[in-house]
C-alpha cells in the first residue's frame, strides 16, 4: 500500500523547521506533505477543517500525520470533527494536549498575550478534544533545553523542553509515550528521534526495528 505522512507545524512556524524530519522520513521510504495554516489568525478548530480538505488531496491508501506541539491540537480537532480519514498512525511531538503553562503565563498580559493569536481558543490553554480517534497515537516529548518558557513561565514544572512540560504531554490514550532528551524545536532536527518516529508509523512502537 502507498504510505504518506502530513506534517503539521506548530505555533509561529511555517513547516520549514520540520525540513529535517520530512526528509529522513522520505528516505525511509514515505511519500512526504507537509501542511501549513495560521496558527494565530485562526482557532485550532478552525484549522482542522483546512487540514481536512488537505487530506482529501492526498493520493495514498495509508495517511499517518506528525504533528509538532500546536500542531497536534489541530490533529485532535481534527478526528473530534472529521473522524472519518484514512487509516494510519499519530504522532505528537511536544505537544501540550493539557494546555500549556507557558502558554497561561503569555496569556496573562496584553503585551504577549496577542503574540498567541486564536491558538488558546480550545487550544493551548486547554479545552482541545480528548483523544477518540480510534487510532494509535504516540508521543515524543523533550525533557531537556531553553525555549520561551523559560523566559515567560518561572514556573515551569519540570522536566519539561524549554516551553512544554513533561506532565503536559502525557494522557492515559496515548499508546506510546517517548521522552528523549532535546529541546522543543531541537527533537525535529535528531535523527535518533526521526528513526523512532518512522518505526512508530510503521509498527505502533518507538522502540521497533526491521527485522
């Protein structure tokens, strides 16, 4: 069967920064898309309906989707509206599926609350879809690096990757939950992550390898 993967970026981002895992993840054999959206102009939920139309685009029998940190949100909105896409797997990285922390801290004064845009509409401040998609899904999350939490939250729990935190990752429908140590942008540029990712996609197990 023809295998593809969409990649979805996160908040401020263009899916450049996703260059390297897009194409480690091509040279593993997949046929590679990345999706782009506004993350601050529209809502989470708003996104969704745009990433379902892109889907519809896509000429594969198989659909997995990688998702980094807000990207991920939209991918819940996604199955929680549109459920019914072509099999394949999830995966998350970095993403704060029980609201951010960082996210609360920006958001509480005008000054940087607006640099979050309608991200925090059942998004980074909570509210986003709990995991119903009837699909595996599998989390990769920092537990080490500097980011924007460490400049807005001084109470960032830790481990956490410099914005998101360990704990704001983890649910109970996740079906593999791996922590590896980089920094919220610095896992899309590790191949050893990039090789757990694809052996996720293709066995529903980080830690898998071909035989």
């Amino acid at each position: 069967m023809r295998e593809a993967v969409v990649f979805v970026h996160g908040l401020w981002m263009t899916g450049l920064e996703m260059t390297p895992l897009r194409r480690r993840m091509a040279a593993e054999g997949f046929q590679c898309h990345q999706f782009r959206y506004s993350s601050i102009l529209a809502a989470p939920e708003w996104n969704a309906a745009r990433l379902d139309r892109f889907l519809r685009s896509v000429d594969a029998d198989v659909v997995h989707l990688v998702a980094h940190s807000l990207g991920g949100l939209v991918v819940a909105h996604l199955f929680e509206r549109y459920p019914m896409q072509r099999p394949g797997r999830v995966v998350m990285l970095g993403t704060p599926i029980n609201g951010s922390r960082t996210a609360a801290c920006m958001a509480r004064t005008p000054l940087t609350r607006w640099l979050l845009g309608r991200s925090i509409r059942r998004g980074l401040l909570g509210g986003a879809p709990r995991w119903k998609a009837g699909r595996e899904l599998g989390m990769v999350a920092g537990n080490r690096g500097f980011g924007i939490g460490t400049l807005f939250c001084w109470r960032l729990d830790t481990p956490n990757d410099g914005t998101v935190a360990l704990a704001e990752t983890r649910s109970p429908e996740i079906n593999a939950h791996l922590a590896v140590p980089y920094g919220h942008f610095g896992m899309l540029w590790s191949e050893a992550v990039a090789e757990a990712v694809a052996a996720f996609l293709r066995w529903g197990d980080f830690t898998a390898r071909s035989p």
